[in-house]
C-alpha cells in the first residue's frame, strides 16, 4: 500500500475513524516481514474471541486468503485479492450474497482486512507489459502482515487460558470425588464427626459450578473445594491414628500396674531427681536408682489420674509429653468451645475434631499439624492449637509457632502444663474438679 494514501468506500458505505486507523496501520509493516498465511490463520483462529471475529467471518476470511497466489503473505509480492463476490461465494461454501457482505463488513471493523475501491467499485487488477499487478483494487490482507506480532501473542494467551481450564477443570473432578468418596466413606464406617453438616457445605460447593466455566469462576471453587478435602483428611487421619497407636503398645508393651498409686495428681511433671533421694525397691526385689524410679512412678501415676478425671481412654501423648485432663483443658481455653460438634465438647475427639477446624483458620498448614501429632500425641497437639487460639492476639504465625513446639518437644524442651495454667490463671483462677 503506498504511503500516506487514504482510500475511502465505494457508493452508501461510510468511512470511519476505525477504517483510518486500520490503513494507517497497514502502512507500518517492517521491511522484510513475512509469514505463512495458513499458520497466521491458525492462530486468528485461535484468538478469534480477543478478535472480536465470528466463525462464519473467519470462513470468509479462509476464502479471502485462498486467492492470495503464494503460500507467504509478504509486501514484496503484493498484498490485495481481488476475486468477485460470484467466486468468492463459491469458496466460501456457497455464502449467500447478503451474508457475505455483512461478514466481510464483520473483517474490515475488526481491522483484519482493508478495503481498497476502484472509482466505480469494480475489483479487479491492471498488469504491466510483463504480465505483473500494477495497481489492484479489492481486498488488502496488510493489517494481518502488520499485526502478525499481535496476533500471534494473542492466540498464545489464549491457548495458555484453555490449557489452563482444562487443567483447573481436571483438579476441580479429581477434588470433588475425593471429598465425596471420603464422606461416604465415613458415614459408612461410623466414624465420629459432624459428617451430615460437612456433606451438606459439600453439596453448596458442587451445585455452585457453573454449566459455562471459566478459570476465573473455577478458581475459587477449587480453593474452597480442596480446603474442605484437606479439611475431611485431616479429621480421618486423627481418628486413625489413636488406633494405631493404641494397637502398637497393646502388641509390643507389657502390662504394667502399681500396686500404691500416688494420691496426690501433680499438674507438671518433675524433670529432675531430688538430690539426697534414697533408692527405691523394685516390686521384683531388685533395686533401681531414685531418679530412674521416680520419674517413671510420675509418669505412671499422672497417666492415670489423668484417665481417672477425664472419664475416658488414655489420651496418646508424646514421647515426654504428659497429658492433662480434658476438663482443665477446657478451663484454660474456653473458645475450643465454639468449634467443637454443636459447640460443645464432650470428648477428645470433640476436641481434636474442633481443633482440625481451628487449624485451618489460623493458617496452620497441613503438614505442620501433623508434626505436632506425630512428636506430641493426637490429643496434646488438639490441647496446644486450643492454647494458640487462646493466644492468637499475642502470635504472628502459629504454623511457625506450631513448628517450633514440635522442635522443643522432640528435643525436651517443651511442658505443656506452664501454658495451661497461665491461661487458667488468665480466665480467672482453677476450679477444683472432682472425678
């Protein structure tokens, strides 16, 4: 097209500021620029709703571009068809005149196409003495050659966004039946939980996906979707692993009973022996030193006022972790209260149950809880989340806080009983607790 020329439509076609600025376009194209003009289809194609081009436009466009005599659209070569609209019909697969007109008018707005009329609205095209196009008049394809880089970004987005939905839509499938399963699962297992009221936030999320998706409405049903799913695995997950703890020391431990309890349930343990403390005799005759003997009475003694009071199977603590009463826990950290079964918790499970709630909102990951399960104990790492959430003011991150516990514990450094009672004594003093 030659620089600085301005063609204007031929009989009751307007012009419009849009055509303008499409020759003016056209008129940028770089030295040198080519492409094939199949694959630049392919991805007008591909971009097609960013292009604001229908389907049927594109056939025609498709038709357009077979009269371009090489298989390279490039300005050396010419840029301006020229066919009839009796042929460009036939091409088109037997367009109708009036529907062909009102698609080619689809390409022109849409800046894919110039048109460029004879003074009498002919199409056609005058050659020089050798046979070669001096001068056509019809339909020039420059804008596609101008705005090839555009297009060809245009449909890489949006190959990107589908590869994306496809994607999203696959995990949202995958995430939806697990959670459905995994419900199912447990309704039919017996096992404890508000399963009726998990099924039915269930049912919300599943009937608020849309028949036409998009990433951007698919995005956050699968966040929530994939909460919930890590939400039922983590409640399965604590209520398997008292049970496997449980049949582990009834398989490899023996039986242990002290015939002279102490009397006396002490709320922390002692990490040290008494200097100047006597041997004690070991009910076999033999004779253990005092601080070995000691500790494990405290051990034992604890374990069992703890069972005694609570009214319920021996939590599963951690290795040097003792546990407490689930009463005292509840006085210490009344708002575990309002995550529990109907806000109420009546047992440990109640308890590691809300927990699993409450880990959640503080932003506690997944595998941080499950640390503190494995170095702690089911119920004490439910007894320090309740504690956390006591705190929560006085905590930047309770997953970082949650970890570091864990480290304590393993190495131990870490008493749950100090936490207790200072929250205890913060909510107003302890209250005597008879079993």
């Amino acid at each position: 097209m030659e620089n600085g020329y301005v063609t204007t439509p031929f009989g009751l076609r307007p012009m419009s500021l849009g055509m303008l600025a499409s020759q003016q376009l056209a008129e940028t194209i770089e030295p040198g620029v080519k492409r094939s003009k199949w694959k630049l289809f392919r991805a007008i194609c591909e971009a097609r709703p960013a292009l604001g081009v229908t389907d049927r436009a594109l056939t025609v466009l498709d038709a357009l571009l077979t009269f371009y005599p090489d298989d390279e659209i490039c300005e050396e070569k010419g840029l301006v068809v020229f066919p009839s609209n009796a042929q460009l019909s036939l091409r088109a697969r037997g367009m109708t005149p009036a529907t062909l007109r009102r698609h080619l008018a689809v390409l022109v707005e849409a800046g894919l196409i110039v048109r460029k009329d004879s003074a009498n609205g002919k199409r056609y095209a005058r050659r020089d003495r050798e046979g070669g196009v001096n001068e056509a008049f019809g339909f020039s394809v420059a804008p596609l050659l101008a705005r090839a880089a555009e297009i060809e970004g245009l449909a890489a987005q949006a190959v990107a966004e589908r590869e994306l939905l496809r994607a999203t839509r696959e995990r949202l499938t995958v995430c939806r039946r697990d959670v459905s399963k995994l419900i199912a699962a447990a309704i039919e297992e017996q096992v404890s939980g508000d399963w009726e009221g998990i099924a039915t936030v269930f049912r919300g999320l599943t009937s608020r996906i849309p028949r036409v998706a998009t990433v951007e409405k698919l995005a956050p049903l699968l966040d929530e979707m994939a909460l919930l799913r890590e939400e039922v695995v983590n409640m399965l997950e604590i209520q398997i692993k008292p049970q496997k703890i449980d049949a582990n020391e009834s398989q490899i431990e023996r039986h242990k009973q002290n015939s002279k309890p102490e009397s006396t349930y002490e709320l922390e343990p002692a990490f040290g022996p008494k200097q100047g403390a006597r041997s004690v005799a070991h009910r076999d005759g033999d004779a253990l030193p005092t601080d070995e003997r000691q500790l494990k009475e405290r051990l034992r003694s604890s374990k069992g006022a703890a069972t005694k009071i609570s009214g319920a199977s021996e939590p599963g603590a951690g290795p040097g972790l003792k546990s407490f009463p689930l009463g005292l826990v509840l006085q210490a950290c009344p708002q575990i209260l309002d995550y529990g079964p109907h806000s109420t918790i009546g047992n440990w499970r109640d308890l590691m149950s809300a927990a699993v709630v409450v880990r959640s909102m503080l932003g506690v990951s997944p595998s941080a809880y499950e640390e503190a399960c494995a170095g702690m104990g089911p119920e004490n790492a439910a007894t320090v989340i309740a504690c956390i959430l006591e705190r929560g003011g006085h905590i930047n991150s309770a997953g970082g806080y949650l970890r570091d516990l864990t480290r304590r514990t393993e190495k131990g450094e870490f008493a749950i009983g100090p936490m207790l009672m200072a929250l205890v004594r913060a909510n107003g003093g302890v209250r005597r607790h008879v079993s």
